[in-house]
C-alpha cells in the first residue's frame, strides 16, 4: 500500500504567519486534489510549547537566523511559531483535513527541535510515524508540504532510512531558502539518497 505525507501544511508557514513559506499557499489545493487518490493520508503537524528551545525568543540577545546548540545539535533560530493551541498552529483554512486519517504532532520537547515527521532531530525519540505505517502495510509513500528544505527534506530521508520507497511531490512543496539554493541543495540531497522526485 501506498500513502501521501502532507508535511505542516499549518497556518504560520502561510503568508502572513509567524514563519511564512514564500507562496506557501500554492500546496494546499495540490494537496486537495490528490489526497483522494490515496488510500491511505498522514499529516505531521509542529507543535511547539511556548518555550521552545528553537525559538529566538528564548535566548537574550538573539535574532531569528542566528545559530546556536540546542541538545548538542546545530540549530537555527526561528521566531516563534507553531505555538500549541493557537490559530498559527492550526492547518491551513482550506485544507481538506477530514481526509486526513491520522496527524503526528513533533517537536513538543522544548529541548530538542524535530524537523522531520518521524524523530527529532537527534533521532532520539520517534512519533510513531513509521510504526504507524507499518502496522499498515504501507511500502511506498509520497511526501510533499512545508518547507522543501527542512520539515519536507528531513521527513523524505527518514522515509527512505526506514526502508519506504520514497516519491517527493516537487509541484507541491515549497520552500524557506534562508540561504540562495537550499531547496535545490535540498532536492538534490534526497534525490541522492535514494527519493523518486516526482
């Protein structure tokens, strides 16, 4: 069985959210479309407590951009977003969320951020994404949401670490590129180990 991974399709990554993804937008009726095709539909979803170590805000005299170590990792600031419980943190108004079987929440630890759908980012604690999918007999799965070069990027080679044949949805993602070229750096991250792009 195959199925389709919506990766943070959340209001904040929107235009005009906390953490806006450059025509962010332009994923959700892409993801609208295709999640009929599906017999099978996840969804990961950040969401983060308000002190969360990611977050700019947490650390005097820092700025969203700035690196740091966060649980012995290298880590980008952001400003806060994805904040539990509120409007930013909620998926896209337009979504087609009834379509979605099951969400998994990440990034909830204040120490440790998790970009990918399936571990933190220190690999130390699981969702229960790919147990999930197991227990399902999902072999082959398509990715695709937000952003291309972190949440999307991370949780595709996580797919493919598990042993899934993995196809990235390239028309429906899009990306930060905090720096010129991530998201192509991206792409060609995952197409090396071993993601179809589509």
């Amino acid at each position: 069985m195959n199925a389709l991974i919506l990766v943070d399709i959340q209001n904040d990554f929107l235009p005009g959210g906390a953490l806006p993804v450059p025509r962010g937008h332009e994923v959700i009726e892409i993801a609208n479309h295709l999640m009929s095709q599906y017999p099978l539909v996840v969804a990961t979803q950040d969401w983060h407590p308000l002190d969360h170590g990611s977050f700019a805000s947490q650390h005097t005299g820092k700025k969203p951009g700035d690196m740091i170590t966060l649980a012995g990792l290298p880590q980008i600031l952001w400003p806060d977003h994805c904040v539990q419980n509120t409007g930013g943190a909620l998926f896209a108004t337009g979504l087609n969320t009834r379509a979605i079987h099951r969400v998994f929440p990440k990034g909830q630890d204040p120490t440790i951020d998790s970009y990918s759908g399936f571990f933190d980012n220190g690999h130390r604690r699981s969702t229960g994404l790919a147990d999930f999918l197991r227990g399902r007999g999902v072999r082959e799965v398509q990715v695709m949401g937000l952003a291309t070069d972190y949440c999307v990027k991370f949780t595709a080679l996580d797919a493919v670490k598990d042993g899934l044949a993995v196809t990235l949805i390239q028309s429906g993602c899009r990306g930060v590129d905090l720096n010129p070229g991530d998201c192509t750096r991206a792409i060609e991250e995952m197409r090396a180990a071993g993601v179809t792009i589509a």
